[in-house]
C-alpha cells in the first residue's frame, strides 16, 4: 500500500460520496483491478456500509407523542386566557358566571335592599321615585336600585333599574340601552357584563370601532 | 421525490403557523411526523432507550418553545435535528467521566483519550464475534469517535446528503466530508474481525 498513491484512497471516499468525476473514476478502477491491497481496502469500505444500512430502523416508543405533549409548556397563563375569553365570548361569560356564583355576589343580592341612584345634579328624587324631568337632559348612565324611576326628559347614556320599576313617558328619550333587572339570574348576568367590560376593556373598544 | 418534499415542507409551515397562532394541536402533528427519525438519531447517537426518548422528547419541546425563531424558508428537518444533535452531544459531554479525557490528541481529530482508551478496553474477538447482527452494529456505531459518529448517523441512517449533514452540525462541507472519510475508516478497521 506504500507504493499506491495516496489520492487512490481519496478516490475511494469521493467514490462512496458519489463526488466524483469520471476520469477519477477510471482511474481509481484501474488501480483496483491490479491492486489487490487497495481492492481489500475499497471492499472493506463497501461491507462496512452494507452493514450500517442492514440495521433496523428503530422506531419511537408507544406513548412518545403523548410525552411530548405533556412535557410541552402550558400557554402563558395570562395571554393565553385572555385569547380564548376573547374568541370564545360565550364561554367566557359563563367561566365568569361560575366564578362569580361564589357567595359574596348572590348575598350582595340578597342584602343589598336599600334604594340608591346614580348621582346626576339634575335627577329629581322623590323617596323611592327617580324622575328625569320633562325637557331636561341628564347627561351619562342611570342605574336605580331597589326604586322606580320616571323618565319624561332625554338621558343621553344607558338606563338601569335594578330590583324595581320603570316608566317612560311619551316624551322620554334615552339614547342608551334600557333595561330592567329583577331576578337574581339576571342581576348576575348585569354584574358579569360589567365585569367582562371592566377585565376587557379594549374588547369593548373593538365593539365600537365595529359599529 | 422532490414533489413530495415540498409539499410536506409546505404541511409543515402550515402547520406551524398555526402553532404560532396559538394552536398546540397543530405541533402534534410535527410531532407524529418526525418522531420516528428524531428517536431513530438519538438512539444511535446515545446507545440507550431510556435516554434517546428522554432527548428526542426534549428536542420536540425546544422547538416547540423556540418556533418563532424557526426560518420558514428552510428545511425544519435541518433545524429539529440540529436541536436533537445538539442535546445529545451534551448530553454524551455530561456522562464523561473526565472531561480531560475529552481533550484531543494532537494531529487526529476527533481522537480523544476517551476514546482511545474506550478503544483498548474493547470486548475480545470471539466476543463480538458471537453478537447477533444488529448488536453489533451497536457496538461498533458506539465505538466510533463521538465526531465520526454524528456524522456517520447521518449519513448512514438517515440516509442525508453531505450538505444538509453541515447544515445540521453547523459544520462547513469540507470539515463533513473529512469526517465521514475518517469516520468509515475507523468503522473498516474496526469490522476487520468480521
Ligand atoms: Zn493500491
């Protein structure tokens, strides 16, 4: 082998790489054909691979796919939460629900007699009874608890009556939702909408850029 | 051939996208797609069950984290099996008793008083030559120089080309084709016995 070329060995790796080019070719052909030191050589290259691609092709364990998913980081818990309450809004009202079943909520119901109003400086208050006056405008939300409210003038905001009664004169105007709240269901529907709007606010604005 | 590769690349993207969106279902997919090839490589590279499932697992989960610095132009092969090579070079660095061993011998590379000395505390002749085939081969792929053997994984088991064997060690081509030369000429000398 001393007296061989060492480029015949280089030939032999640019071989089996399929790197080669067709004069290297022949010549290192010609070389293995009167050189039986070489040809061992070049052989034993040849088996060694044959060898390597005679092994099985190992396959990942059952269960593999399952660990990896367990392994895998749970989505930020933050970010994570808020994106799925906001793509699911439903779901996410009735997460709240739940959350808000706890107690301090349903006794705020129960407890919470007592009669109060939205402080607006032109809102007439006579005992129990709110009234707008007619040709007044009572500028932002009214919410009245546990009373009644008479609406004859314009409010420019939302109306609440919660655990109470409402009237509207013909001449009334609220360019705002309007709604009443008597059951505890929908006393805790009020406090998750509210809520929600409070947790998401800039959902609420996507909502208005909508409109 | 090359029809087929795309368009798994293309699944692949799709697939990621939507992992960047959120979705972690969609990373089950990739990993029902790779994890025979990635556990088949760390296997090789560490000769034991416990630990090739241990690591190709752990590389699912840092591409996992690290998806958005994946560059959708390239092969995701590449870059999983970059993650999983990675992990268990460190992983076979750890489990030597004595780095210093680790050191090169001056003028072979990729010859390591490790392996040198692992070299002469081989198993006698009639030894190896009773071991059925495929023990065998795990015996010699295990004898390799942890340089040759990456390599000759690649190459061999998985069947890539010299290229994308660079690319996945981060190694230049012609540093790749030195190693599978020198790496097939240890595998030759040591199946002399065959
Ligand atoms: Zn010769």
């Amino acid at each position: 082998m001393n007296t061989c070329p060492e480029k015949i060995i280089d030939y032999m790796h640019a071989y089996l790489d399929e790197d080669i080019r067709p004069e290297e070719e022949r010549e290192l052909q010609e070389h293995l054909a009167n050189c039986s030191e070489c040809k061992e050589i070049m052989d034993g290259l040849e088996e060694s691979i044959s060898f390597l691609k005679s092994a099985t092709q190992i396959k990942a364990p059952a269960g593999f796919v399952d660990g990896v998913i367990a392994r895998l980081p749970k989505e930020k818990s933050q970010v994570g939460a808020q994106r799925f309450l906001r793509r699911h809004p439903l779901l996410s009202a009735a997460a709240m629900f739940l959350l808000l079943m706890s107690a301090t909520l349903f006794s705020s119901y129960g407890n919470d007699q007592h009669f109060s109003v939205s402080k607006q400086p032109n809102l007439v208050v006579q005992g129990e009874t709110v009234l707008v006056p007619a040709g007044e405008t009572i500028k932002g939300d009214i919410v009245v608890k546990n009373g009644s409210l008479r609406i004859e003038g314009q409010v420019e905001g939302d109306v609440t009556v919660i655990h109470g009664s409402k009237f509207m004169a013909s001449t009334a105007i609220v360019t705002g939702e309007s709604e009443e709240i008597d059951k505890a269901f929908d006393w805790l529907w009020y406090k998750i909408k509210n809520t929600v709007k409070d947790i998401f606010p800039s959902s609420k604005e996507d909502e208005k850029q909508e409109k | 051939m090359e029809r087929r590769r795309y368009a798994l690349d293309e699944l692949i993207n799709k697939r990621i996208n939507e992992v960047l969106k959120g979705k972690q279902d969609a990373f089950e997919e990739i990993v029902i797609l790779f994890q025979h090839r990635l556990y088949h490589v760390c296997y090789r590279m560490l000769n034991n069950k416990q630990e090739a499932e241990d690591i190709a697992q752990e590389a699912f989960v840092r591409a996992y984290i690290n998806i958005h610095t994946f560059d959708q132009k390239r092969k995701f092969s590449t870059w999983i099996f970059r993650i999983a090579t990675n992990l268990c070079i460190d992983r076979i660095r750890k489990k030597k008793p004595d780095y210093h061993l680790d050191a090169e011998v001056p003028g072979t590379e990729g010859l390591t008083m490790y392996s040198q000395i692992a070299a002469a505390g081989d198993l006698p002749e009639e030894q190896i030559e009773k071991m059925e085939a495929q023990e065998r081969i795990r015996y010699e792929i295990g004898r390799l120089p942890d340089k040759y053997r990456s390599v000759i994984i690649l190459r061999y088991f998985e069947e890539l080309p010299l290229q994308e064997i660079g690319d996945i060690l981060e190694l230049p081509l012609g540093t790749v084709k030195t190693r599978v030369h020198r790496g097939r000429e240890a595998l030759r000398k040591q199946m002399g016995t065959m």
